[in-house]
C-alpha cells in the first residue's frame, strides 16, 4: 500500500515536470507573449487623461521632457503657459 501511494506521488511529480517544461516554452517566445501588453499608464497634464507611457507624444517643455496624449495637447500646453 506505502509503494502505491509512493508511487503515485512519484507519478505526479514527473507530471507536473513534464507539463512546467511543455507550457513555459523558449524564453524568446515568453518575450514576445510580454510585448503585446499595455505598458504604464501616465497623465496627460493638459486634457488629463491617461494613455500608455510608450504610445505617448514626448515632448519638451521649460527643459522636461513631458508625455501628452497628442501633438494637439502638447502644443495648447505650451500656449497656456505663455499667459
């Protein structure tokens, strides 16, 4: 009864290795699985709303680089400092 259930357990392991081994796959194929999600999200300090950090328009002002939603908030940014 103890070999069965030692057998078992043995059994079980193998399993569990086979599967983590099948299911992770090559790390370059993880890589690319990590690529197609949504990067950090930031503020746009005019409209306020929030975007991906790495879809944002970059651009620099007073010597930042600041991260807006498009050219178009960027440049009423600027403008509003002005007055």
């Amino acid at each position: 009864m103890v070999r069965l259930l030692i057998y078992i357990v043995l059994l079980y392991v193998i399993y569990s290795l086979v599967k983590r081994l099948l299911l992770s796959g090559p790390k370059e194929k993880r890589k690319k699985d990590h690529a197609g999600m949504i990067s950090e999200m930031v503020q746009d300090p005019f409209c306020k709303t929030y975007i991906p950090k790495n879809e944002a328009y970059r651009a620099i002002v007073g010597g930042n680089e600041m991260l807006f939603c498009s050219k178009e908030c960027a440049e009423k940014y600027k403008e509003k400092l002005k007055y």
